[in-house]
C-alpha cells in the first residue's frame, strides 16, 4: 500500500465549496521494474479498455477535478518558464502512480498527434473509438467516446467540453519533423524549453479548446496523452546528449536559475529527480526513444526500449516505431493539395496562458518554413525506376 500525503483541493460547485481528499502518494526509492509507455494506438483492445477503465474511475472519484484544480492554482509558477519540463513530468508520474492504485499494470500511454498533424479530424484518438471529438453545438460538451457525458467540478459544475479553434476543425498541428528540427538546433535546456513550449505543444491546446485551452485542462485525459507527447519529446533531446540527464538551465517564474538541485512547486522535489526517466520513483521509458545510458547498460542492452518490450497477445502486428519516416510521413506523400501549417496563435490567448508571444511567432516562422519543405519535396517526381 502506498503511503499517502493528502491534500485538500477546494472545489467550488455554485456557490458552495466541496472539500474532497486528493490522495499525493510519494515516490518510491528505486525501480523494481521499468514500464514501457506507447502510443496509444498501438494498445490491443484489451490494454485499452484496461486504461479507459481505470480513467473512468479517477474520473468517479473526483480525482481528474484535482489534477484540474492543481494544476490551475500553480499554472503561472510552471509555465513560461524553465520549470515546465521538469514540472510536467513530476505531474504525469503523480497521475501514472494514481492510475497503477487502481490497476497495476497499467501504464500511461501518449498521443502522438504528429501522426494526423496536417488533418487531426481523421485522428482515431479524437473519435469514438477513443476520447472522442469537439463538443456537441451549443454547449460544447464532449458526447463521444470514454469521456461522453463526463461531468465536471472544477472550477464550475459543468459537462467536460471542447471547442475547436475553426468551429468543426482543430486546425493543423506540428509534423514531427518540424519538432526535430527544434531538436537538432536547441544548444540549450530552457533554449529547447522556450520553442516547444510556444510551438508544438501550444497549437495542440488551442485546437481542441474548450476546456483543454485552460490552465484547468487536465480535467480531460487527453491532457495526459498530449503531456506524454510532451515528455516523450524532451526524453528524446535529452537522449543526444548524455549530459542533458544531469544538467538544466534557465529561470523560474521568480527569475531565480533554474538547475538541478532547485524545488519545484507544490511537489517540493528537486529538479534533478525528473532528469532520468528510468530514475527512482519514475521508472519508464518509451518505446522508441534511446533511454539514458546508465539503465541501458545495466540492463545489457544497445538501442532503445523496443529491445526488451515484447507486444502483448492482443495487440495487431505493426511497426508504431515513430523514426520509421516511411510511417510516419505517409500521409505526406500522396498527390494531394499543399498541406497547411498551423494559423498564428492568438496573441490575447498565448498571453492568458503564460506563453512568450515573440517566440510562439520564431516557431510559427519555423513550423511554416518546414511544411513548406515537405510540400516542395512531395511534388519531386519520384525516382526512376532502373
């Protein structure tokens, strides 16, 4: 049994206040074993329903509310600042450590919306399959997927909602490639922080709106998955560079350094404890990104988590590697109109949230400049054939 720390998370209901107990379990010492998180596609039918079960108990027992009230009440201390990364992961482990309370063996999944980045209405996790898509006309509700119909405490009593940027369309969202490119010329921790942050990770918030373009967003799960995404990129950047799992940089939101050894909020753990995802108390890695090299060598192995994970019975045969560019950029192939980029954030929204507005404008000139370049290389005529 875990230890709990708990702590009170007012939720205003009208104009009464409701105190519910959040349940904060602490952190283990060590790992006994190392969990595998995976896109969530590639989940057989018997893990995903196994996860939407245990949400949908979170859900019963007020918890996402706490997750939605927390992560509100602190928004300003970990966002626009270099306690961002550090922060979420701590945040997405407290949910993942929650979510194995109730079942074990599940681990906590990501969404990988690079995937469907130019048309996310043909996503499957945006249908009923899965979390389900924009609110329903009029009251923005989400009345598809496992979270149909979900009610909400925080910060009102209210349905879960969401409401597209366009009205019926999210709008696009950033290709992985053009993520890499951050990858390949970020020097820097909070250099790396700041262009994420302001680009890829904003543009997924604002398209689906509602709810999910709050500081009060994970009350839906998908703010989970999408954070996951999140994590997964910076464990990816910290993986070329094997000093980026012992070193951070930049400020917090009081201007003060940002390194290892500083507290974040509301956990009161230092930074230093998130750098290593397969460090104690987080213990995973994902299933296609190089982990750090202290865990691969203890274990024996060369390459990444796919060495060692071996698909569960349920799961359809396929390739979910997200390096495989012929996967990945399939859909960018075919001989159809130029894809889109995404449309410039809302300046008024960005500054609501925290966000830099000249650097979501740096990364809106990035992200154009690469879709730019993936439409110019679909309409080379493909190779000769000898």
């Amino acid at each position: 049994m875990l230890k709990y720390i708990c702590i009170i998370v007012a939720v205003i209901v009208g104009e009464a206040v409701a105190k519910a107990v959040f349940p904060m379990p602490r952190l283990g010492s060590g790992c006994s074993s190392m969990a595998v998180r995976r896109d969530i596609t590639t989940l057989g039918p018997v893990e995903l329903q196994r996860f939407i079960h245990v949400v949908r108990e979170m859900h019963r027992r007020g918890w996402m509310d706490g997750f939605g009230s927390m992560h509100d009440h602190i928004s300003h201390q970990v966002h626009g600042n270099d306690q961002f990364f550090a922060w979420h992961r701590r945040f997405l482990r407290h949910f993942e450590v929650l979510m194995q309370e109730i079942d074990p063996d599940v681990v906590l999944p990501y969404w990988n919306w690079g995937t469907f980045w130019q048309n996310p209405l043909a996503d499957p996790v945006l249908g009923a399959g899965y979390f389900g898509g924009n609110g329903r006309a009029g009251d923005n509700c989400v009345v598809d997927g496992a979270m149909a119909r979900w009610g909400r405490n925080y910060p009102t009593r209210s349905c879960l909602t969401r409401k597209y940027r366009y009205g019926t369309t999210t709008g696009s969202f950033w290709p992985m490639r053009a993520v890499r490119d951050v990858m390949a010329t970020s020097k820097s921790h909070a250099q790396f922080r700041s262009r994420i942050e302001n680009g890829a990770h904003g543009i997924v918030h604002l398209g689906l709106g509602g709810d999910f373009e709050t500081m009060w967003a994970p009350v839906d799960v998908l703010f989970f998955l999408h954070h996951a995404t999140i994590d997964k990129i910076w464990a990816e950047w910290q993986s070329r560079d094997p000093q980026r799992f012992h070193e951070v940089d930049g400020y917090d939101a009081q201007r003060q350094p940002v390194t290892a050894r500083s507290i974040m909020p509301f956990y009161g753990d230092e930074v230093g404890t998130t750098l290593s995802t397969s460090g104690p108390g987080y213990c995973y890695v994902y299933d296609d990104v190089p982990g750090p090299p202290a865990f691969f060598k203890a274990l024996n192995r060369r390459d990444t988590a796919a060495d060692f994970y071996e698909p569960p019975n349920d799961i359809v045969a396929g390739d979910s590697s997200d390096d495989d560019a012929s996967r990945r950029f399939a859909n960018e192939t075919a001989p159809v109109a130029d894809f889109t980029p995404p449309q410039p954030m809302d300046p008024k929204w960005l500054k609501s949230m925290n966000y830099d507005v000249k650097e979501a404008a740096r990364m809106q000139r990035l992200v154009n400049t690469v879709v730019a370049q993936i439409n110019a290389e679909r309409k080379e005529p493909p190779p000769r054939v000898k």
